[in-house]
C-alpha cells in the first residue's frame, strides 16, 4: 500500500511558483518556502513508511492470531501503530497548517501589491476559501476511520469510510478504504453490505493487494448468509488465483470446515 501526501504540497508549491512568476514572491523567499517544504515532506515520508511497515504486521497478525501469546503481540502491535498514527497525523497537520500560511501570506502579499498600484480606498480583505476543498488530508482521513475500525467502533469507521470514498475517489488509499469499509460491515454483521463493498475491490481494483484478502472476505460473508456454494466458490478463487498468498492457507482451512 503507497501513501503519497502530495496534494497539500502541490497546492502550496504551486501557489509559491505562480506567485514568483507574478512577480510577488522574492526568489529568495521562494527557496526558504521550499526547502522547508521539502524537510516537513522527507519527515512526513519516513513516518509513512514506518506506518505502512506495522499496518501491515498487523494486518498479519489479525487474520492468524494464536490463542494467548498472539493476542498480547496483537495488542501491543495495536498501541504501537495508534502512536504512530497519532504522530503521522501531526505532522500532516503540520504540513497543511504551513501550507495554509503560505497562501495566505502570497495572497495578501500580492493583494499588498496591487493595493500600491491601484491605491484603493477600502480596506483589502483577505482572499476567500475556495469551497468544495477538503479540509484534511487522505492519510488522516483514512487513519481516522480505520482507528475507529481498530477500536470496535464500527457505526463510526462505517460513516468515516463513506466520507472518505466521496471525498478522495481516486487516490492510493480509495481501494483499501473500500475493503475497510467492508469489514467494518462485517463486523457489524451486516453481511450483504459487507459483499458488496468486497466485491468492489474485487472487480474495480484488479491487481491490487487487497484483492485477495477480499476475496477470502466474499467467503466468509457468503458463509455466515449460508450461501455455502457461493463461499466455497469465493474460497476456491483464493486458493487457485492467489495460492502463495496467506488467505489461500486461511481459505483451505475454511473449505474443510464447510464441507
């Protein structure tokens, strides 16, 4: 799973080089901009890679847990991967915060410019929200919804991962966050919700790595429905189409217990 943070980045350097190219910004203003930039990005990229790193332990160690040990590991993966959620987010926030100054400081310093030049009488007010932008970023988005997930509250990881589909449709995250979304059915035991945000990884995000995990998923909703044709055909598609992968050794295990 690639998590890529650009679009506050992109839209603050964007700004910045627009600005230069207009003529407000000082090219020495421009390079203080974005270097610190590009220190709060290299942060932001080895804090990501270091929560992409336990997600997926303990995405691991979810699907197989042993009976005692297992669940203190599992507990403990838990903590440790809510703490560095905590200081992803952070960081994001400060990220878009710093972002959010440098427009506002380019654009006043640009409407400071034009006031010389048009000498004005009124006040200059400061320039207007663009409507229909996010407030928060992807990651904290999705991490918001996915904690709720990890934490059993999922009337709560449900409604974060709708928000987050209708607000970032098409970014990394969007087909892990429909995969979460089917879980959090699933663990409210609505079943057929559950299938059908699997099967929408399964048939729009072909390829992906949560295919597998989907499918295996398709299986046991159809199981607990008792559609046990329908989950031995889900099972046998892990075990044929992903058979090194950890839900194909999940799947035979289910296939004996159904037959």
């Amino acid at each position: 799973m690639k998590l890529r943070l650009v679009t506050s980045l992109q839209v603050g350097a964007g700004l910045v080089c627009g600005l230069v190219v207009a003529g407000c910004a000082k090219h020495a203003d421009f390079l203080e901009i974005r270097d610190q930039m590009s220190i709060i990005a290299r942060t932001q990229d080895q804090e990501q890679k270091r929560f992409e790193a336990m997600q997926r332990r303990l995405e691991s160690l979810e699907r197989v847990r042993e009976p005692e040990g297992g669940k203190l590991r599992f507990d403990d993966t838990v903590v440790r991967l809510q703490k560095l959620e905590g200081r992803l987010a952070k960081i994001e926030e400060a990220q878009f915060a710093q972002s959010a100054t440098i427009r506002s400081d380019l654009a006043l310093a640009e409407a400071s410019r034009q006031a010389r030049v048009s000498r004005p009488s009124g006040p200059i007010e400061p320039p207007p929200i663009m409507p229909g932008v996010p407030s928060i970023t992807p990651t904290s988005a999705f991490n918001l919804a996915y904690n709720d997930y990890l934490n059993g509250k999922f009337d709560l990881a449900v409604s974060g991962f709708q928000r987050f589909i209708k607000d970032f449709p098409s970014t990394s995250l969007t087909p892990n966050a429909h995969y979460w979304l089917g879980e959090s059915y699933y663990g409210q035991k609505d079943y057929i919700r559950a299938m059908q945000s699997f099967e929408h990884v399964v048939n729009e995000y072909a390829g992906n790595e949560k295919v597998p995990a989907a499918l295996f998923k398709l299986g046991l909703s159809a199981a607990e429905t008792g559609d046990t044709a329908k989950s031995r055909k889900y099972l046998k598609r892990v075990i044929e189409e992903y058979s090194t992968s950890d839900e194909a050794k999940l799947a035979k295990a289910k296939m004996a217990e159904i037959r």
